[in-house]
C-alpha cells in the first residue's frame, strides 16, 4: 500500500543529511560544550556553527539566537520571559486567537499572575487586522505577539504592518514562526520582530531543537535557570547532536527554499482538487496568502477523526486541527475564531505537503478521498442533511 | 596519546547499545506521537515503553514520570512548579548549599516573586544535617529541595531523613537525583520523596532528555504551557529518539548498576592514590558516603583552571567545579558554603569514572598528575607557600 505522509505541520521526517551531520556528536564527539578541555570544544564548535546557521535563516547575527529544546518552548520563553522583564513598566499583553496552544496558556498563566491579555480576534480567514492591534493598545502594553502563519489553516499573518504599529508605540513584538521559519522567507529586519520562534522539526531538522531569536540589547527573564549556558538566558546541558542538525537543517532549507516552496505550492495547488470531488468541501484560511504547501478544509456532516482513521487505513497520513489538540477531541479554537461553526469545525482536515511528496501522493488522495467521504456521509447521523445544492455552499468560510 | 575521560559528571558518552534504539525514530518512525495514524502510533508506544523503563530506575509508577528535556528543566519545573501550585498555604522554600545552580537560581527566580528561601548550610563534607532542616521549617513552608547527591564534591546527602522531616510537616519534598539516577540503586517510596529530577546523559542515555517524578496526585504548575503532552504538564513535540534512548539507558542501567558501581568505586579507591602522590592534595566532599566513580580534591597554590589545560594537553579530561559553573571562573559557591578557603577552592579539581575506564587509565593518571602539580608550581604565584610540612595538612577541609 502507498504510504502519504501529508502532516509535515505535525512534524517532518528528519532529512538523511542532517542525521549524518548529528551523528558523530553521539559518539567521538559527545564532550560537554562547557568542558575545559578538547572534546568539549568540538562540541562548542558545533553549537557555535548552528548559531551561525540559524542566524541565516532569518538574517539575525548568531548572537541573537537562543537555542531551546522546542518551539513551544521559545513561545513560552519569549511570552513570560518579555512579560515578567518589562512588568514593571506595564502588566498588558496582546496575542491573537490564532496563536498556539503555548502561546495561549502561556498568556493565560500570565494571567493568573495578574497580567491583562488581550485576545485579538480574526476575519473570516484568520487574518488579524492590523487595525485592531492599533485599538487594542493601551498605556500598559508591554506586548504584542501574533503568529507568522497558522499551522491550522495555513493563512501568513501581516507581522510587518503589525510589528511596525508595536515599533512606533515601542512595545515589544513577538512572532511564532514555527510553522513558516525554514519554510517561507524570512528577515528579521525586514519584519521588524524583536522576537521569534522555531522549531529544527518543521524544517527536516530533528526533534528536541527549538531556538528563539532575542533583537539585541532586549532583556529577557529566562525560563529555564540554571548554569551559563546561551549567555546565561537558557540553562540545561546543551543537546549538542539535535543543535548541530538545527543549524544544517536550516542551512538545507535557505539553500532549497526556492525549490521546496515551487514544489510545495504546484502539489498543493494540485490537491486543492479535492473540493470539487466531493460535495460540501470547504477551504479554510486565506484562498491566496498561505504556506506554500498548505491545504486546509472542513468537510460538512463528518467528523475530523473518522476521516483520519479512513484516511490512516488507506496510508495517508493527516491531520484535524493542531498535532497538540487532536487528542483533545475538542473543535479547534482556532476555527471557532474564524466563525466556523462549531459543528463544521469537528469536520476539519488539514493536509500539508512536504518536499519528498510526489505527484503520485497527491493522484492517490484524490482517487481515494471522495470514496472516504462517501463512506462516512452514508453513515453519518447528520447524513439526511448533506448534499441539498447550495445549502453547504452557503457555509461560512467561504463567505 | 592515551585519552581518558575523567569527566562523567558533566556528560556521559553515549551508550552505543542506546544509540542503536534511538535510530529507527531518526528514520522510518519519524511520526508525531500525537497524531491519530499507525505512524504517530509507533512513536507513542516508544514514549509509553520508555516511561516504563525509567520507572523501573527508581521504582515509581509509569504515569508518575513526565519526560522534560534536561535534568535542569526538571529541577526548574519541580521548585517553580510547586512552588507556585501551594503559594496559598505559604512562601518559604527551604533549599540546600550543596544546590544545583537550577535549583539555586530557581529559588533566586521565586524570591523575586515575592517568596522567601532559607539556604540550609553543610558541613565541612558537604552534608546537610537533617536537624539544620527541622529548624529551618515555618508555618509557611511549603516546599524543600535537597540534592541526592552533589556533583562536585559526590557527598551522598541523608535524603530519607530529610524527606522523613518534610513528610511529617506536610511539606513537599523534591531531590535532584541527576547525579544519582542511574548510577546509584534509587528506589522513591524507600527515599520517601515526592518529586525527584533526572537526566539520561548521566547514565549513558542522550543529552536532550530528562525526567521529573512527580507522586500521583501531586499538583503541580507547568514550566512550558501548550499542548496535551505529558497530560498536559510540560509541552512540545516530544523528543522521541531521546526519550526511547533515555528509556534503554534506564533499562540497562538497572541491569548493570551493581557491576558498574563495583567497577567506578575500585577505580576510584585506585585513584584516591593521587592524594600521596603530590603534597597538599586534598580530598574534597565525604570521604566514604560518596558516589561510586567520584574523587574530587582541592590541590593547594595551583587554580584549577590551569590543571585542566595541562592535563587536557595530555590526554587527560576532568573538571573544576560543575560543568555549568566552570567557565564562570568563580571559586565554586558549593567548596565556599562547606568551609573552604576561597584560594583553596579555586584549586578545585573533580576526576568522575565510567563504565569504560581502565586500570590502565587510572595508572596514567597516576604518572602524569604528579608532573602537572611540580610544573604548575613551579609557576605559581603562591610557590614560596607550598610543600611547607604540615601546613597544607592542616587544611579545613580534612580537619
């Protein structure tokens, strides 16, 4: 049976290159980078070198980047870290409903601790408008963080119209790029952030790899205390393997990014097919400004799991809502947001292509989808409801 | 040149029977654990398989183990964690001299949040009397924290005891087990702890994985927010090559701990020849309840530093203070707080043995050391003082 790994936002298969660059810090090489003595300095090298690296990626210097083991932890980092640093000068922070899930209970343990947060809402695609970030200010803003895009619909954020309303108010503007760093270009400068976050795996790096870049001169409250590692901002024996493949992973994707994005939009552009193959099917997120392999539907009167499964049994691997939330079994918050009815919402189903795809992959999902659908609809509780011309048609999203 | 690790308390090589588990979730088994498919599946069964494995260590429950990414992200998340659950039933923390500096500056990160922190002193072999505790405890205590064993000096310190004290208050009782676990039996209902910390590079597992032991039942505020993972108490894609390789060091640590704790305690009790090889060395910590590998000594008139150089240029790899503290170029707070003269600590030197080292190793260093001390000496500003009979025997720390 083909196998159709079509979740690359959940996580991605880490590239044979950059095991082959990780391998011999788990072995010759596995000296602790504080070490005194040679084998330590290999290690340092290494971590020195993926500095370096990341710091391409979005045209930081290296001294900018903090690595983390994960982008939830540099959210975490960067949402606390800034809060806690600049409480003094106000207790306001701002996020949108479209952030991830350790953005939002990073902001909602800020406030128990008794900040105010201010949760932007979000157009019909999930766009944050600019214009509401500019209302949402107040005195006490300290600050603003708004994802680059949404894992969940794909939709890219306008962060350079919303970084430079922060600049000019000088509050402090966080971005979670952890779906697009690696992924869509990026220049830290030309943004205008003053923080970022990433994550090795959504990039064919490995697991347990994360950075955050800290604009220069900007004091930060680490989250993780401890010995002087990262300058003394994050703590914890350095995972030298996994950094060293963060840092060729992203060597890897400035070099290939062209050419991953041109595949990535043509397969997903290809798959996008799969609305008119079945009835009801709608695209979620923004139909233009989006990831370049991103693909993002709620398919009426189904539910998100039951489709996995069918999918899952037939290889093809995808995902309903967040890889954190899908366990969760609740409608995505994200989707509700969008004004996506909560009904509508369960029957989410993303797919995200990566660069190994092929055209066969996207030629199988679009013979095998519509019988999926099909299957599920006759057994449906809503089934007596589908399928009347126009009703569906007339959903929300694609208001 | 013969090369000789003598620093496997700062990092362990990687086991190559570990690495060899580890590989297939590098590869084929790239999936995310949270996703609903066969291939998210098979990383999950890897996480629940390895909870298994590091339960067993310290004979704990599976689902009383949440993975976290460091020992010091463990240590972090155990002080803060409950520190910030119980805030209402009080804010007085009691932790020890002999501290991590996770566990130290987490205490420094919840003093500026308004708690207050009594620092339990030692003795002069660094053990902290559980007597000292009793009377350190208030009506407001809520939390204690006492290392398993130090890292730098490898005094065993009297946990039972402790934990005995805290139980009866009603108080919380954390340890930081990441020198111990794996290297020492640990068994958590006979400590009698209710939180406990671990790292897999400790015990020939990765760097990039860590564990806390948090007792069923106990609440406890997350470090890192966002997703379901770890029930919801520490987020992040997991790291699940280095979870499963944790998960099989923990198990072949279990199956071969009594043959490498006889093997580190003979090399060691080889080493401890060191002492008469050179005049004024001293052995630093308890001279009998100590971890099994550990010899650490203070060597008079000479910085450590400096010893390191000289015995890296010969192959020879050890330490001077914490691995984490070791390049802040400090007199270690650790030798400060068990009564050891500042100059006298900066003479630090800290040799730990593994599974792998020799006889022969042992007799290496047995000839070089002697040389590296008369050449240091002969340079030292401090070479009028030495070798004076007597003198250097009188010092504090074998009094």
């Amino acid at each position: 049976m083909r196998k159709c790994y079509f979740d690359h936002v959940a996580t991605n298969p880490l590239d044979s290159r950059v095991l082959d660059e990780m391998m011999p810090y788990f072995k010759e090489e596995f000296g602790n980078p504080l070490s005194m003595y040679e084998l330590g300095s290999k290690a340092k090298e290494a971590i020195d070198n993926a500095r370096v690296q990341v710091a391409s990626l979005i045209g930081s210097k290296a001294s900018e980047i903090v690595f983390t083991a994960s982008g939830a932890e540099a959210n975490n980092f960067a949402l606390r870290g800034i809060a806690l640093a600049r409480q003094n000068e106000g207790k306001h922070v701002i996020v949108s409903k479209m952030e991830h899930h350790s953005i939002l209970n990073s902001a909602r343990f800020l406030e128990k601790m008794g900040f105010v947060v201010t949760y932007l809402p979000v157009d019909k695609h999930g766009v944050v408008d600019p214009d509401t970030v500019k209302r949402a200010i107040i005195k006490d803003t300290t600050l603003i963080s708004v994802t680059h895009a949404s894992s969940e619909v794909g939709t890219i954020e306008p962060i350079k119209e919303i970084a430079a309303i922060a600049r000019e108010k000088k509050i402090i503007f966080h971005t979670d790029a952890v779906a697009t760093a690696g992924n869509i270009p990026i220049n830290i400068k030309d943004l205008g952030v003053d923080l970022l976050s990433m994550a090795a795996h959504q990039f064919y790096g490995p697991k347990g790899a994360g950075a955050l870049y800290v604009r220069e001169g900007l004091r930060i409250v680490p989250l993780i205390y401890g010995g002087i590692q990262e300058n003394g901002r994050r703590a914890g024996t350095e995972n030298v393997p996994a950094i060293a493949g963060m840092g060729k992973a992203a060597e890897f994707a400035v070099n290939e990014m062209n050419s991953r994005i041109e595949h990535g939009r043509r397969l997903r552009d290809k798959l996008l097919k799969i609305k008119s193959s079945a009835e009801n099917v709608h695209l979620t997120g923004h139909p233009e400004n989006r990831l370049p392999g991103h693909a993002s539907f709620c398919v009426e009167f189904i539910e998100g799991e039951a489709m996995l499964l069918l999918l899952s049994a037939k290889g093809v691997y995808a995902a309903s809502g967040s890889a954190c939330s899908s366990k969760a079994l609740k409608a995505s918050p994200v989707l509700l947001s969008m004004g996506i009815p909560s009904g509508l919402a369960q029957g989410s189903i993303v797919f995200t292509l990566g660069k190994d795809n092929t055209d066969d992959d996207i030629e199988y999902l679009l013979a095998e989808f519509p019988q999926v659908i099909k299957r599920l609809r006759e057994i449906s509780p809503y089934g007596k409801g589908w399928g009347i011309e126009g009703e569906g048609g007339q959903c929300i999203v694609q208001k």
